[in-house]
C-alpha cells in the first residue's frame, strides 16, 4: 500500500481554519490532515467551527489523522500567546493546560480521529514549565479520556529532558504501559538531538504517528524536507526497516506565502515517497 502523506495545519496557524486552507492542501496532493488546536486557528470548544471543519474535510475527501494538542492560547500576527504546558509544576496553570487538552480531545466525538499529539513540557528554553512528576499526573488524567473516546495519545519528540526518544520510551514501558499511547517522531526535533535515523529505531515499537520537517540542526525551523540537513533517504529507509505503516505528517510553517510552500512540499513528498520504494 502506498505510504500516505499528510499536512499539519500549523502551515496556516496565523488564520482561522477554513475550507480554503484544507481545499489548497487537497490540491497539492495531500490525503490526510493534522490539525493544530489552538483556539484562534481552531477552535475546538466551538461546535460550529468543528463542524464546518468536519464538513470541508468530508467534501474534500480528506481524512482526520489527528489532532495537535493545544500549547499556546493563541498565535495571532506572528506572536505567540501565553504558554500552555501538561508538565507545569504550577498546579493551576497544569489544570488548565490539561483541560484545555481535554476540550481538544472531545472533538473526537464529533469529528473522529485517531492520534492527539501532545508535548510534555516547552523546550528547553523554558524549563521552568517542565516538571516530571506534573506530567505523569496529566498524562494519567489524559491516557483515561483518550482510551474513552478511542483516542491514542502520541508524545511528542521535542527538546526536552522528558521528550528525548529515550527517555519517551522508558516513561511509556516502565511507567505508563498503555497500548494507547506511543510517540510522535519528529523529524525537525529528532535532528536537533542528533542523529534522526537513530531516533526512528529507538523508538520503533511505539512508532504511532510523525512529523516530517528539517532543519540545519541548530535550531527549530520547520522547513520543506530538503531544504535543511537532515539525510532524508537515510531516514526513510529507517522507517521503512522498522515497520512504520503510519502516515508521514508534513509539519511545516508557519506561513504567510503556504501555496509556496506546498508547491515545493509536493515536490518533497514525491522525492520522499521514491525513497520508500528503495531496497533496505
């Protein structure tokens, strides 16, 4: 079966979601969609928008592949707003990180999807909102919500101490051992702790969903695979050799110039999908 690429709406995170974005990822041959929840892009707490969403995926033949877990309040003009993080030590702010996540969630029951990509914690600039013991409590809460609504929950590889693929593996065999949560590979992060290819095999048997986007390893720039440093043929045979039959989830952006972009990511996806047909 072929490998299916999907777009991560973060391309168009300054705007409100709309059918023309959706229609726009269509037409660059892209057949599944992630989309990032936050409430001045989508927002999951109003039923009509989920709906109209819902609908445009529908008429354009599109599958929801999943959900981003909301991590900022808003992201208007460029500027991000107040942080939301599921491992703030700061138990309100954690509460509220984790009911906004749960509200996200719930979308589920009117538009289904199968995978909610969360980080644990901020990126290192910001380990003040990064404790272990407080996203084990939040995990815990989410993993029962998820399982629910048949939900898996996908943690994210990020630039943390909680979020290295090593330390994602142990968190999910020694201390959560559910069968419905796994890992996000994210390729962009995976290269800013090293080698990707290395990533992809450590955290192999809790592959559930991934990120495609490159870098030149220095810092998070979500560019078009081939456009930083990333060795992308090495990686795609990494995930062809351990079995991943998932979607590959383009996570680019974001932009204010995205036909641009998708023009050059179809080219990307295309180089990629000849990849996956090579010999391991």
């Amino acid at each position: 079966m072929p490998a299916a690429f999907g777009l991560s709406t973060h391309l168009f995170h300054g705007s409100r979601l709309s059918s023309a974005h959706l229609t726009l990822a269509a037409g660059h041959g892209f057949s599944v969609i992630e989309v990032y929840a936050t409430r001045s892009h989508f927002d999951y707490r109003d039923a009509a928008h989920v709906d109209e969403v819902g609908q445009a995926l529908a008429d354009l033949g599109l599958v929801l592949h999943g959900l981003h877990a909301p991590t900022t309040t808003s992201f208007t003009d460029g500027v991000w707003g107040p942080t939301l993080s599921i491992a703030d030590p700061d138990e309100s702010r954690r509460r509220q990180a984790v009911d906004e996540t749960l509200a996200a969630m719930t979308v589920a029951s009117r538009v289904p999807f199968r995978h909610l990509v969360v980080h644990l914690g901020v990126p290192d600039a910001m380990p003040a909102l990064t404790q272990r013991s407080a996203a084990q409590r939040s995990l815990a809460t989410l993993a029962d919500a998820a399982e629910s609504l048949g939900v898996h929950l996908a943690l994210e590889v990020i630039p943390n101490a909680l979020s290295h693929p090593g330390a994602l593996v142990t968190l999910i065999e020694d201390v959560l051992e559910r069968r419905t949560v796994g890992i996000c590979l994210d390729t962009g992060h995976a290269h800013l702790w090293g080698d990707v290819t290395e990533a992809i095999e450590l955290c192999s048997g809790h592959l559930h969903t991934t990120h495609l986007h490159d870098n030149h390893g220095r810092r998070d720039e979500h560019l078009v695979p081939g456009r930083g440093t990333i060795e992308w043929d090495a990686a795609m045979l990494a995930f062809q050799k351990v079995g991943y039959d998932g979607a590959f989830v383009f996570e680019l952006g974001p932009s204010t110039a995205p036909a641009d972009i998708l023009a050059a990511a179809a080219v990307a996806r295309r180089t990629l999908a000849r990849a996956l047909e090579m010999e391991p």
